[in-house]
C-alpha cells in the first residue's frame, strides 16, 4: 500500500466572500473517541453543485450530515469547531436545529417518502409549520415537483401513495419534498447509489437544473457522477479534507498525489 504526506493540502478559498453560501472552520467530529472529522476548513459556492469524493470510511458523509446539525441524533457524538451560515455559528447550542434544518434541507441515500399519499409528502411539513391556504399548498406541491422534474408523471395520481412510485420517482419525491421548504442549501447524502443507470440520470438532470436556485452539497462514490454534475469536488480521506478545487482540476489536474491516485484508480 502506498505511503502519503498527509500533511500536504490543496484548498481553496473563494475570491468574493459574498459567493460563499456555508464555510466550516476547524470542524472535528468524534463518534465517542473515535475522531472521525479532523479539522475540515471548506467553503461552498451558492448556486454551485460540490462533490464531496473519497473511500467509504472517509469522513464525506459525517462531514455532510454535520452542515445541517444530523449528526446531533447520534449518541456519544461530539462536533466542535465552526459552521458559518449567514454570519451565525450553527454549531451552536443556542441555535434553533429544526429553524437550520429549514434553511439546509437533506435528501438521503435511499429514498424514505413518508407512508401518505403524494402530495401529503410534500404539503405536510407546510402544514405542520402554519401553512394552511390550500391554495398556496397547491402551488407549492406543483412548484415542487415541477423543479423536482417528477410533475408531469405523478399530477394525476397526487392522491395515491408516495410508496407505489419507482424507486427514483420516489428519490425525486424526497428532493421536491426538501425543496417545498424553501431551503437555501440542498445536502445529498448518496442520492443515486441505490438506483438504476436510467433514474440516476434522471436525478442528475433534475440535481444540476436545481443549482439555478439552491446551493448543492453532494457526496457520492460515483467519481463519473461527481465528473458530470459537480462545479467543484472536494476528495477526503481519514477524516481529512486533502485535495478542494473546480471539479475539472481535481480530475484533470489534482495537485496532490493521493487525489490523483483516487481519481485514477491507482489509491491504495
């Protein structure tokens, strides 16, 4: 096995403050004594789509579900450092979790709508949260599928089960769903792994169409994927952040040799 500086880094930091949607400073995450997330320091472009690339078991997927606080539902878990949203420190106690789960939704690996009809999947959080003019409802739901590119198969069944759509018909459904709140951030946590080469194509269209209005974090094992959808790919390994630049240097022309080796296929 190949032996790596892992002292060595390529980061970058956006030129314009003002493009910068969400930035993590000094972020460290412990699974009780195991630190999983050693001191990541990324910034992320609005309206842009990052990668975040790297071996299972690298820290990707922690350090995703840390934007938007997910990782406070497991036990023993400790993150410090900072995660800057609009000049606030969400990593912090005095902060309203389910207000910044709001701002920066999250689609997960495999799809979970819930066990209600169609449109209930997306109208019900609205509902939950004051909504109740059924004709904004109505708009919103449609809005939501329309930008989830899922409308024009599902707008004469809204009534039937959520659970009776295919298996990327219902991983759309989840992002229209995350999308209806409004969110400023989208977090994507493998959103393709579990489907078919036809539906990932249809949730990468409907993911690069999305960055027009939401900011997209996205981890994925699929480098080809990260390749076709992604503005910028960050590549993490052994809770680092080693290598963060445009997507097409990381594949083209990665200043560090380990990501080179990964985006090869010659790590290890």
């Amino acid at each position: 096995m190949k032996t790596y500086n892992w002292e060595e880094r390529n980061i970058i930091t956006m030129e314009n403050p003002e493009d910068v949607v969400l930035h993590t400073n000094d972020l460290h995450v412990w699974y009780g004594d195991n630190e999983a997330i050693k001191g990541v320091d990324l910034q992320f472009k609005k309206n842009k789509v990052t990668s975040l690339i790297g071996p299972s078991g690298c820290g990707k997927s922690t350090y995703l579900r840390s934007l938007n606080r997910m990782n406070d539902e497991i036990a023993h878990t400790k993150v410090t450092g900072e995660i800057m949203y609009k000049g606030v420190n969400i990593n912090s106690k005095q902060v309203d979790v389910y207000e910044t789960r709001q701002r920066i939704g999250m689609v997960f690996q495999r799809p979970n709508p819930f066990s209600k009809s169609i449109y209930e999947n997306i109208a019900f959080a609205l509902k939950r949260h004051g909504e109740k003019d059924k004709h904004k409802l109505d708009e919103i739901v449609e809005t939501s599928l329309k930008q989830a590119a899922l409308w024009e198969q599902v707008k004469d069944s809204l009534d039937k089960s959520a659970l009776a759509l295919s298996g990327g018909q219902q991983q759309r459904l989840c992002i229209a769903r995350a999308i209806a709140m409004k969110p400023d951030i989208l977090l994507l946590d493998e959103p393709a792994s579990a489907l078919d080469p036809i539906s990932t194509g249809k949730v990468e269209e409907t993911i690069v169409s999305l960055k027009d209005d939401y900011s997209i974090v996205i981890v994925t094992h699929n480098m080809q994927q990260a390749a076709r959808i992604s503005d910028y790919t960050a590549f993490f390994y052994l809770g680092h952040a080693i290598e963060y630049d445009e997507t097409s240097k990381i594949f083209t022309r990665p200043k560090i040799q380990a990501t080179e080796d990964y985006v090869s296929g010659h790590f290890g």
